[in-house]
C-alpha cells in the first residue's frame, strides 16, 4: 500500500491562518492525527470518513508521548495510506516535527512539509507589534520556555544580553525565572507582552514591564498556551503607551 507522511502546520490558532496547500493535504488525508493548539474546525476539510485523532500534549492532561505519536503515525501509514499530521504553528518550530519525520522514513514511508505560521512571529504581527524594526531592533530571538529537562535554555541568557526582540514559547510556568534572568543583565524596565490563545476569540492579552509582569500576570489570570515577546518593540503597542506613557522613550 501506498504510505504518506505530510506534517501540516496549522498557525497560531486562527484556522484562516493555515495555508491553501496545507487545506488540499487534509481533503486527501486517510488519517488526520491533530495537536491540542490546532483549530479543530480544520477537521472539517478532511474527508468525511478519514480517522481522525487528538494526539495533543496538553499539561494537566493525559496525552501522548512522542515515543507513541511516532508510532501511530508509522502504524497509520502503514493501514491506512496518507497521514496528515496537523501541528500548532509551523512543524519544525519546537513541535518535534523532525522527529517524527526521521522516524517515519525509517519504515520508507514517503514525507512531505508544508510550513505554518509560527506563533513565533503570527501571534505579535496580529497584535501589531513588529518583531523587528529598523530603527529599534534589527534582529530576534525564538527560545523555548520549557526543554526536555524542564529548565529554561542556556540560550536565553544570551538573548537577555542583546539588544534584540526576545520571543519565548511555552515558558509562561517560568515566566520568574525569565524575569530574573532580564533583570540580571540590568533590563528590568524593558517592556513585555504576553498574549494568551493568540489569533483565537479566546485572546487575552497583558502588558507590562519585566519588573512587574510577575504581577501582572498573577491579576489578569493570564495563561498557558501564550507567547511570551520582550522587547523595545513592545514600547509601540497601544495598551503599553497607555500604561506607561510617561516613561516612553527610544
């Protein structure tokens, strides 16, 4: 039998933000095997008599090791034909994509990859807040909040040192862990946003600075799954000119 692997990346959350190539991979799909942070009404382009199944890792929550996704998709391919696998952002973007890819050619199953937005860079472009910009920050960074360890990248430190738009993804459960590190290498005024459920009708959204977040998180019940974005860039946002005004300067 023929067997497909094509990882999709399905965006930030929005399911108008999944590309047309990635829609024509699922109204081909035998097997649809879906992330917790992909929007479920994508499911709807898949055929109606494909097995669809939720293979997300949600904290909390009982979910599936890699180990096991791994083995499903093989496993799907093998019985079915044409696995899409549809993941939160973009595949290769800490969502083990790679993996899953290297693992599934080991049993000669052909792959394929269609890219996503990241929420990496989606989530603070629908808020309006660039990344980068000429006159502010020339380059970013996008670090992991959460390694396999469980501690924060080395990397981070070095982020903390530059003078660069700093992304970080899952890292809310370290959020003063972070704030410590930025205050270490003196940018405790440095502005902060973190978006919560980006591009979804669920976003919420706070603003502030690395001395206060912490604080602020803790009064708007800001959470998990959110984009952590530190950085001058911050400074332009509507809701940080408005709270913090009077300090505003380039």
């Amino acid at each position: 039998m023929y067997s497909k692997l094509t990882l999709v990346g399905a965006g930030p959350g929005d399911s108008e933000l999944i590309t047309l190539k990635g829609i024509r991979a699922l109204q081909i799909a035998d097997v649809v095997l879906y992330d917790a942070l992909a929007n479920d009404s994508l499911l709807d382009y898949a055929p109606q008599n494909a097995v669809k199944m939720n293979v997300g890792k949600r904290k909390g929550q009982h979910s599936f090791k890699q180990e096991e996704i791994n083995d499903l998709i093989v496993s799907a391919a093998l019985e079915y034909g044409h696995v899409v696998r549809l993941k939160g952002g973009d595949p290769f973007v800490f969502g083990r994509g790679y993996e899953e890819l290297e693992y599934a050619k080991t049993f000669g199953i052909e792959t394929e990859v269609i890219p996503g937005v990241s929420s990496s860079i989606g989530v603070a472009a629908a808020v309006q807040i660039p990344i980068t910009h000429r006159d502010i920050a020339r380059s970013f960074w996008v670090v992991t909040g959460h390694t396999s360890e469980g501690t924060l990248p080395k990397d981070l430190e070095l982020a903390a040192q530059s003078s660069a738009t700093v992304v970080i993804l899952m890292g809310m459960s370290k959020l003063e862990e972070i704030a410590a590190i930025f205050t270490k290498y003196g940018k405790s005024e440095i502005p902060i946003a973190i978006i919560q459920s980006g591009t979804t009708g669920n976003q919420k959204s706070v603003f502030g600075q690395v001395q206060d977040i912490v604080l602020k998180v803790n009064e708007s019940k800001v959470t998990n799954p959110a984009v952590i974005i530190i950085g001058e860039v911050v400074r332009l946002h509507p809701e940080y000119i408005e709270a913090y005004v009077a300090e505003m300067k380039f």
